[in-house]
C-alpha cells in the first residue's frame, strides 16, 4: 500500500478522551501508513447523533475500529486486514 490510510477521529474540542485518542495515535505513525483527520461532531446535528454518546469514535473507510479509548490491538488487526 503506497498511500496513507485516513484515520478519522469523531470528536468534541472539551474532550479529554478525544484528546488523548489523538495523541495516542501520534505516538503509532511511525508504525502505521496513517494520517489523521479530526472531526468535531458539535455542530453537525447527524453526527451528534450518531457519535455523541461515543467519542472519540476512530473510524476507517466506513469502518469503526473503537471509540472511549485508542484500542491498540483492533487497530493492528485492521491494518493486519488491509496492508
């Protein structure tokens, strides 16, 4: 795989979780083919439903990988599925 994969973060910037999330996430791009995009949910009424009771929410094309806490072994196995 030559490209990046898009990891997206559904987030809340008064979110310690998601903050950590982000960070814990920093910490795997030297494993990992990644970048990161954060979306704030706050003001998109569909994903505020969606994800509110959940952020941060770690999705990859269409795929949730975890949410509360960075699962460090689902995101092995996701990059294990499509590396």
């Amino acid at each position: 795989m030559s490209d990046a994969t898009l990891l997206t973060v559904y987030s809340r910037e008064c979110c310690h979780l998601c903050h950590d999330m982000i960070e814990a996430l920093d910490a795997l791009r030297s494993v990992y083919p990644f970048a990161v995009r954060v979306v704030d949910i706050e003001d998109d009424e569909d994903l505020e439903q969606r994800y509110g009771h959940l952020v941060p929410v770690l999705i990859a094309n269409g795929e949730e990988i975890c949410h509360y806490h960075l699962d460090p072994a689902a995101l092995a196995a996701y990059f294990g599925r499509i590396l």
